[in-house]
C-alpha cells in the first residue's frame, strides 16, 4: 500500500471543516453547534482518505 500527500486543496478543505467544528464546539453557531464533533470527524476522515487515494 502506497501512501500520498493530500492536494493542497482537499487539506485545506479538511482544515476549514475540522476548525468550524472546533468552533462550534466553543461557540454558539446556529446549525454547526449540534454537529460539531462530526464536522471534525469528517475532516479526518477526509484527510484519511486523501492520504489513501492518489487523486483526491
């Protein structure tokens, strides 16, 4: 198995996801507050997956 660096793209799609639900998980944000532990779980997960699949 063969492992590769994520697009610049889909990390700092990660990134911004995994930062609002840390966010939301301190602050207040109407609709992101209720799902912020799987707006975190989603940006590892596609960090995860990035590292995995070549083209993502």
């Amino acid at each position: 198995m063969t492992l590769s660096a994520p697009k610049k793209v889909t990390w700092w799609v990660a990134f911004i996801v995994g930062a609002v639900g840390i966010l939301a998980n301190f602050v207040t944000l109407p609709f992101l507050s209720e799902y912020a532990f799987w707006l975190v779980v989603f940006g590892f997960v596609l960090l995860v997956l990035a590292t995995f699949l070549r083209d993502l």
